[in-house]
C-alpha cells in the first residue's frame, strides 16, 4: 500500500491511438477483472468510462499477481504504458483502440461485495438499488441522467443571467404558502407549539422580490408538498421558479418559447417550432377532454349535442341534453378490429371519470353494427357518422352526460386508444400552452371556491364583474406549458391590487382575520407599491425526466423517495430521541411501537 496515491494523468474515458507510447495514472473502480490467455486484464472505470488495463506475468509476475488479487468495485490507481489493440479493438467504447499495459497498481480502497452488479441492465429490484443508490448511481444509465440534469441547471442559468434575471434565495423555514397541497411542517424550539411550513413553493417571496424592485427573478429551487400516496410524485421536487415585473403573459411566453429552444437545441440538437401554439382551458376541454392536451395525434373528442335539435332517437342521449349535459364521441380510425373485451375496458375505464357507459357502433359497408347501432335508422347512421367524419370500418364511442364526466372520460380514452393503436408518432414534440384558465374550482364537498392555480392570481380585467355574479366564469390570466400530453409547468400574472386580492380571500372564504393573520405582509406589501407582476414555474425533474426519456422521476433525481416519502438509503423519516421531542415540547399521541 502506498501512503500518497497516484495522481491520474487521465480520466478512464479519454485514451486514444494518439496517445500511445505515452506514460500515463488512472484512478477509477475495478468494473471487471479477468484471466485471458494468461494474462490478467482490469477493466478501470469512472464517470468518464472505461479503459482496458493490461497485466503481463512475463513482465511482471508479481504484479500480475496483485491485479488478479482485486474485485469489482475496489478503487485502484494504475500506472502504465498506452499501447494498441492491434486487431483486438473494441468498437464499442471510446478507449477501445488502446490499452494500458500496467507498470504499478496502487490499492487506494477495498470494497465490499457490491448488491448488485455495477452493469447498464440489473436484475436487482429497485427497492434495493435505492437502499445502495451509491453504488447504483455508478450505473451508466443513471449517472447519464443525472450528469444531464447538471448540464441542463447550467443551461437554464446560463440563459437566465444573458436575460437579465437574478438568481435569489427564499427560505425554506416559512409560513405556508398555498399550492393546493399539505405542508410539511417543522417545530419551532425557542417558540415552542408554533411551527414553521416548508415552502410549497417560494410564491410569494419572488412576489415579494417585485414588490422590493428585482424585476427579473428566478431560482431553481426545491419545493415540498405533503400529498397523498401518488406514483411517481416526490414529496420535494425541483422547481425553474421565475417572476418578472411590468409584464404581461405575451411577455412570459416569449421568454418560456426561448428557453425550452435552448434546452431542446442543446440537449436533443432540436428546432422546436416557434411561436408555440395556444389554446384556451375551454378548447381544450371540449377538443381533448383534458387540460393538458397531447398534440400529438388527432382522435379528437367532437360534440354531437347540436344533433339533438332533431330529436336523438336513441333516449340516453336526449336525455343527457335535457338535463342540460352533451354527447361526445370520438372515432378510432380502423377500429372496426377492436374486441369487445377491449370495449368493456374502455367502458371501465370511462367509468373511472363516472360515466355511466360507453355508447359504441362499429362502421361497416351494411351499416353500423353492435353496441348502440340498433337504436339508429340508415338516417341517423349517415348523419352522425357524417358529423364525425367517419368511414367504413371505424369505431365510434360516444359518453352522454354531463359536459365535466363527457370530457375527461373520453379524454382519457383518447390518450389510452392512441398509445395501444399507435397513434403517437416517435420522437415528436408538440408543445402547446393552455391559457385562460378559471380561476376559480368548486369543491362540492367543502361547499366553497378554491383557487384553480393559487389565491394569487389575477383574473381577466374583463372578468372582475363576474365576481358578484357569477364566480365560476371568471377566467384567470394564467397559462400552462404542455408538452406531449405532460405539463411542464404553469404560472399566472398576479393580482397587485390589495383590494382585489382581499375580495378573492374573501371569495375563497378567508375571512378579513384569517387573511391578515395568514398573508398580512402580503397585502402590506401590495399596498407599499407592487408593480404589475407575473411569472412561472416549470418542473424541473419532469422535464429532466422528459429530456432524457427515463420513465420515473426516481431516474432522474440522485437521492429520491419512494412514493411512501421515504429515503430508503438514509431510513428518513426515523424516529427521533425522547430528549429532542422534550425540548420541543411535543408529545407523541401514538406512543411508538
Ligand atoms: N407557484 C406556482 C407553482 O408552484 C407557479 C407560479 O405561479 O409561478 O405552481
């Protein structure tokens, strides 16, 4: 053993034929080791790859020796001579014209035997690769993504500062800001029984950031959100946080189309197609059914409502237009070859969303067969296929009901047929922003409005009357950014407006008290003179995610949860010592087990 270790001349992944003949140290991990023809080969690996490294016994037997000694995963140094393949090279690595024929092979660390082996596919369970991820983030797949991510967070920022943005902190020990999810919430010591919230995101200190005078905000930031058991949700995620004063959505949209070019142009070398198309919240719903919409393939959902004015012979649909609902359907082009087995899963699946069936007919060159076909004449056939453009050989499904089942049963349906049909083209990104979202929900169960995005978005100025009248119509200033079918992130302008800001709290049932005591220094601020104000947030893993075409967000974050919120490497969250819970003053109710 050697009390100083080589210092590398290379990374394991930079040796080629013009550096042979030189004398070089590399420093990595033992990938492989083997016996061929008499001689004892290592294959040394970083994060830079692989090279070969070369033990001859008739040279050196003692050091042969002390090579053919090592495991995988021990951390070596190697000093040697860069030499050719000759016709032994390996084409499918950088390094695989050369190798290094070992002079000196330095033990820096031993290690035991590893879970699971350090190769791309591993059967290991990913329960398993979690509880190690240090050694799973030595998987190349992984540490891909994961140095992809660094390059991308550098391309953001680089992109930002060229635009005039500042990259400023918010805390993490704060009052709750609202986003719709619980907050994670931390005791406070020195004020004991009071608690900080983790922020949900840093809303309304970049608000505040404007209200001070830093036009041009940004952070890429981690959020926490407390929500229920979700796959592929992380309780604390990463967020391209930004907000911009004297502004309007034209404005955010402009800079949002230039970012995400960048990103595609450095990471994929693609043009996307600007300006990036818009559709309203309402065209949305009733052309896809969902409010992020895959542009990707036709399959819209068409309204045959209107035919209801010459008396729907079929009286499941007039019934649902008498009670005020529609009939939708969509069209599978060539769908005639769907089994009925296929249907009755669609019909369950529709009524996830809580439609009460699935109408569907079969188009053939004898008319239309199964399902609802019995219920309409040659007439109503031609008229309704007409409608929907339909030929032969094509399925229609149709849902009657309330617009708010209609849409997102046939939405979803929409996405389920073209990913099983093949509808989705390969390698295609359509980004589309979804604008003029209302701005406010109903929570039936609550009995009370909620804010769509968050209580601090401002309406459309022409919508502000609605507020007495009629709040559910009132639609918000706020868009979303969606790409393929998944949204990327969404952002609002925001009131400025004291007045108006407390006639929403007051809409959304925060009393004058309740609004002072949860967000006094937020109209504070808006009356000490806040600029017109708006920004964005985009979720940095989903993209991340998108961008290298991983199918988990575990695959994309270094150190994730599992969807029960745990850290399976560090066993957070653990109990902690009676000592520490008495200072804060806490008692458990469920003394633990
Ligand atoms: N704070 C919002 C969110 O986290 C984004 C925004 O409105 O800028 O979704």
């Amino acid at each position: 053993m050697f009390e100083v270790p080589p210092r590398r001349t290379h990374t394991c992944g930079a040796l080629r034929a013009t550096d042979i003949g030189a004398t070089v140290t590399l420093d990595g991990w033992v990938a492989s080791n083997r016996d061929l023809g008499g001689c004892a080969f290592i294959d040394l690996r970083d994060r830079y790859g692989v090279t070969q490294v070369k033990f001859d016994p008739t040279v050196n037997a003692a050091l042969a020796a002390a090579a053919a000694a090592v495991r995988p995963e021990w951390v070596v140094g190697i000093t040697g001579v860069v030499v050719s393949r000759g016709t032994n090279t390996n084409k499918q690595i950088p390094t695989g014209e050369i190798e290094v024929e070992a002079t000196e092979i330095v033990v820096l660390n031993q290690a035991e035997t590893p879970p699971f082996p350090v190769r791309d596919e591993v059967t290991a369970s990913e329960e398993l690769r979690l509880q190690h991820r240090f050694v799973d983030l030595r998987r190349r797949p992984i540490q891909k993504n994961i140095v992809l991510r660094a390059e991308v967070t550098h391309v953001v920022r680089q992109f930002l500062h060229e635009n005039g943005f500042l990259e400023l902190e918010t805390p993490i020990l704060t009052k709750s800001t609202p986003e719709g999810a619980r907050d994670y919430l931390v005791p406070s010591r020195v004020h004991g029984g009071e608690f900080y919230a983790l922020p949900q995101s840093p809303q309304l200190f970049k608000q505040l950031y404007m209200v001070a005078g830093f036009d041009r905000y940004y952070q890429i930031c981690r959020c926490f959100r407390d929500e229920d058991l979700r796959a592929d949700r992380q309780p604390e995620f990463t967020q391209i946080d930004m907000e911009m004063s004297f502004i309007d959505r034209e404005d955010i949209y402009e800079l949002c189309e230039r970012l995400m070019s960048r990103i595609w142009k450095f990471v994929h070398n693609h043009d996307i197609q600007l300006p990036i198309p818009r559709i309203s919240y309402d065209e949305a719903m009733a052309r896809f059914g969902v409010d992020n919409p895959d542009m990707r393939y036709g399959l819209e959902l068409q309204d045959l409502s209107a035919l209801s004015a010459d008396g729907f012979p079929f009286p499941l649909f007039a019934d649902a237009v008498a009670k005020g609902g529609v009939v939708k359907g969509i069209v599978v082009p060539n769908g005639g070859d769907i089994s009925r087995k296929s249907i009755d899963d669609y019909t369950a699946k529709a009524a996830i969303f809580g439609a009460k069936g699935l109408g569907w007919a079969k188009l053939t060159a004898e008319g239309w067969t199964g399902g609802i076909s019995k219920f309409f004449d040659a007439g109503w056939q031609t008229k309704i296929a007409g409608a929907m453009g339909a030929k032969e050989g094509d399925l229609l499904l149709f849902v009657a009901d309330l617009a708010k089942v209609a849409n997102p049963a046939l939405g979803n349906l929409r996405k389920l047929i073209a990913a099983e049909r093949g509808f989705i083209p390969a390698d295609s990104y359509k980004f589309v922003w979804v604008t003029d979202f209302p701005l406010l929900d109903y929570d039936a169960d609550a009995g009370r409005w909620v804010a769509m995005h968050h209580p601090f978005t401002s309406p459309r100025p022409e919508d502000v009357p609605l507020f007495d009248t009629n709040p559910g119509e009132i639609r918000a200033r706020a868009y979303d950014l969606v790409l393929n079918g998944i949204e990327l992130g969404g952002g609002s302008i925001r009131i400025h407006d004291t007045r108006l800001q407390s006639k929403l709290f007051s809409l959304l049932g925060i009393g004058e008290e309740e609004a002072n005591q949860k967000f006094g220094f937020l109209l504070k601020a808006l009356k000490s003179g806040a600029p017109p104000h708006g920004g964005i947030a985009f979720g940095f893993d989903r993209l991340m995610m998108l961008l290298s075409g991983a199918t988990s967000l575990r695959d994309v974050i270094a150190y994730p949860k599992t969807a029960s919120a745990s850290c399976l490497m560090t066993e957070a969250p653990g109990p902690v010592d009676d000592a520490q819970l008495r200072e804060l003053g806490i008692a458990l109710a469920k003394p633990r087990g």
